[in-house]
C-alpha cells in the first residue's frame, strides 16, 4: 500500500520524508537513529530508481516495521518535566506577589496543587494536539477553568509569606529553571536529523541551539511581562 498523499516526483518525496520521520521519533527513536534511517532509504531509492512509496509502501507502515512498538517515555519526560514545573512554580510566584494586594501573600492548598495540574495537563494537550483540534481546546479550556475553581475554593493557607519573598524566590526559580534549559541545549543537543536534502548539519544544530535557548527563556520572559502589565494596570487605575 502506497502513501496517496505522496508524489513521485522525487525518489523519497516529503510527505512520505516527513511522516516517515515522524513516525519514527513517535516511537522513540533518536535523532541519529532517524538520520539512519532516513540515509538508507533514500540510498536504496538512488540505487534502485524506485521512489519510497513504491519501495516501501506506506511510511508509518514501514517505520512502524523498523522500530516495533512506541517506547514508554517516562524516564525521558521526567527529566524534562522536573524544569518545567520548577520554572512554573517561579512563574506563579512571581505573577501572585504581583497581584498581591496587601503585605502578606497566602500559599493556599488550591495554589499549591496549580502548578502540578498545569503541567500535567500541558502533557495532555501535547498529546490531544496531534489527534484533534476540539479536544485540544476543551482540554485548555477545562485547564482554565479549574485553575480559577481551585484558586477561589481551596483557600486554606498552607503557607505564609510577604510578596517580595514571593517574587524573590520565584525569580530565583526562573532563572535557575531556564539556565538549565539553556546548558541542556548547548551542551546535550539531540543529533541533528537532516529531513531536507543538501541540509548542512552544522546549520541545523545551531538553529536547534538557538531555538533550545530561545525556549529555554520563555517562562522569565512571561513573568516579566505579565509582571510589568499588571503593575501598568494597577498604577492607571488609582
């Protein structure tokens, strides 16, 4: 069975190219693996003259056939879990010392179980994302609708402190959040998976460290932003 998306126009056309990538970082290959992958199969097109669809039928077929079963990838979203959900917990800080409108900022059992449920369902939108647009947005939607439930009932204090601890230790958080990320991207790149013919590597690699760092500073940026807006909105409306 062939890819009918695909065209022959090429011997490994980039419908078949990219779904076949795909499918297989879905199922837990890394870039190098892929990169293998991908290099003999385009070989073989060379040699033989037949495009990929003719030669090995439909991609996620032919992926699925290399690798076998997706992989758990618990150990590997831990890993990256663990950041996030400390830069979110700098986030929260951050934006709640802001908002604060006395001189002592609550930590309260709703507050304190937020951070986890926004993770947790980022995890679940990543997924949602890739199968259906609606469940996508119910599940954003869903998220933004208990995060204020749980704010506004779960009100017992866990935790007291002033804003200015607040801000200070979630900006502590931030930064140690996303000077992570940057080392992760500089120093531990993923090897470089060469989709488009004539790619220089090298190219590649900075463009996915810049983009890594770039990410890495996303978090600090919306604080600081959030943070500047709400101070703007409170000095206008005295």
């Amino acid at each position: 069975m062939t890819d009918p998306s695909a065209t022959t126009s090429t011997p490994v056309p980039e419908s078949w190219r990219t779904t076949f990538v795909l499918e297989l970082r879905e199922r837990g290959a890394d870039g190098r693996a892929v990169g293998e992958a991908l290099a003999e199969v385009e070989q073989f097109c060379l040699d033989s003259g037949q495009s990929a669809p003719d030669a090995f039928g439909d991609a996620r077929t032919y992926a699925a056939s290399r690798v076998g079963a997706p992989v758990s990838r618990f150990g590997g979203v831990g890993r990256e879990l663990v950041p996030t959900a400390v830069g979110v917990v700098g986030l929260l800080l951050v934006l709640w010392a802001v908002a604060a409108d006395g001189p002592v900022l609550d930590v309260t059992v709703g507050r304190a179980v937020l951070p986890a449920m926004l993770v947790g369902g980022a995890i679940l939108a990543v997924h949602l994302a890739v199968r259906s647009r609606a469940a996508l947005a119910g599940t954003v939607a869903a998220l933004l609708v208990v995060a204020v439930v749980l704010d506004r009932v779960l009100t017992t204090p866990l935790l007291t402190t002033t804003p200015a601890v607040a801000a200070a230790a979630g900006a502590a958080l931030l930064v140690a959040e996303a000077s992570w990320q940057t080392w992760t991207a500089v120093r531990r790149p993923d090897p470089v998976v060469v989709v488009a013919p004539g790619t220089d590597p090298r190219a590649a690699r900075r463009r996915d460290v810049r983009a890594g760092v770039a990410l890495a500073w996303v978090l600090p940026a919306t604080a600081v932003a959030a943070a500047a807006l709400s101070l703007l909105v409170g000095a206008l409306s005295r």
